[in-house]
C-alpha cells in the first residue's frame, strides 16, 4: 500500500506542475509551455519511481534482516545470564545440585560449565556430570525419566514443588535461560537434592 501512495505522489505532483505550466500559456507560446509540462511531468514521475525503488530496497533489507535474526534464534547457541542467576538464588539457601549435561549437545557445555560457576560462588553444593567426565549410558540414564528432554529441565525430590522456594528456583532459572522449565518430580532424588538437565534448544 505504501509503495503504490509513494509512487502515486511523484506523479500527482507531476500532474500538478504539468497543469501549472499549461495555466500560464500565452499567446506565441503554447507549444513551448506543453513541453515545459511534459518535462515537468516525467521528472516528478521519475523522483516518484526513484522514491518507490528505494522505498522497496528499504523493505527488502528489513524482511532479510528479520529471517537472519529468526534463522539464529533457530540454529545458534543460546545465550545464558551467570549474573542473573547467581543474583536470583542468592536467597534461596544452600541446596545440592547436580547439573547433567546431556550428550549430543551443540551449546551445553558452555551452558552447564556457566550455571556450574554461578551456583559454587554463591556457595550451593554443585556437581557437573558431562561427556568430559561422565559415560554416555550413564548421563542417559540420568535422564530415563524423562521422554525426549528439551531446554534447560529442573528435575526435583518428591514435593519440593510445594515448597515457596520451588517457584522462586524456576525464576532464577528462567533469568539464566529463556528454555528453561521443570519436569515430574523424581523419587531417584533425597530431600533436597535437585538436578537439572542441559538437553538440547528448545525451539
């Protein structure tokens, strides 16, 4: 719609140059006054499709520029806040955590080794299983309960879910990582063991 008012300017305004030279004729010079018009007319058309061009270009640049920040919200690591989640948790208390980095992971030792260093300098009792340091089988294992894990997952003890300090923990990893969320509870976990699985994007 935009292009076709923007367009439609440049003419109307040639139209109205055109008509303002053709009032002015006079007695010897019309001829000379017609030409002036037509002159007049297929300049202001010409700034009109120049405007429209660009106007065009301009569209074109925004619609590539959305699909390139779309493709890397798609395919590119995630991005994690270490601050946001050290300042989130800092009132929770002491809980252990175990943190799983789950294998075939493109983006999840950055992710795991990142939440790992926030929760140890605020004083939690973290543990880090990984590919680096832990078997296939057994970090899939860790995972059985859950069918085809995706984003960041708190898996918790039987009831820490009634507890204030389970919403307050789902905050602080959400301020860490927009894919994160929280799965059944898991009878595998004692009383005040938590753990959280780094699968893969959530898209």
């Amino acid at each position: 719609m935009l292009d076709i008012l923007f367009y439609g300017a440049g003419l109307l305004a040639g139209v109205g140059a055109a008509v303002l030279c053709i009032v002015e004729v006079r007695k010897g010079q019309v001829l000379p006054t017609i030409g002036s018009a037509l002159v007049a007319l297929m300049a202001f058309a010409t700034l009109g499709l120049g405007v429209f061009r660009d106007h065009k270009s301009n569209q074109e640049l925004v619609r590539i520029n959305e699909q390139n920040l779309s493709l890397r919200d798609w395919i590119g690591p995630r991005e994690v806040n270490k601050n946001a989640l050290k300042a989130s948790v800092g009132t929770l208390g002491v809980f252990a955590m175990e943190i799983v980095q789950l294998p075939n992971v493109f983006d999840g030792e950055p992710i795991a080794q990142a939440m790992f260093e926030a929760l140890q300098e605020v004083g939690w009792n973290v543990a880090l299983k990984s590919p680096q340091n832990s078997s296939i089988e057994e970090l899939r294992a860790t995972a059985s309960s859950i069918k085809n894990p995706r984003g960041i997952i708190l898996v918790f003890y039987p009831g820490f879910d009634q507890k204030p300090e389970f919403k307050s923990l789902m905050r602080a990893l959400q301020a860490f990582a927009v894919d994160a969320h929280s799965s059944k509870e898991d009878g595998r976990l004692s009383v005040g063991q938590l753990r959280v699985l780094v699968a893969q994007k959530d898209r």
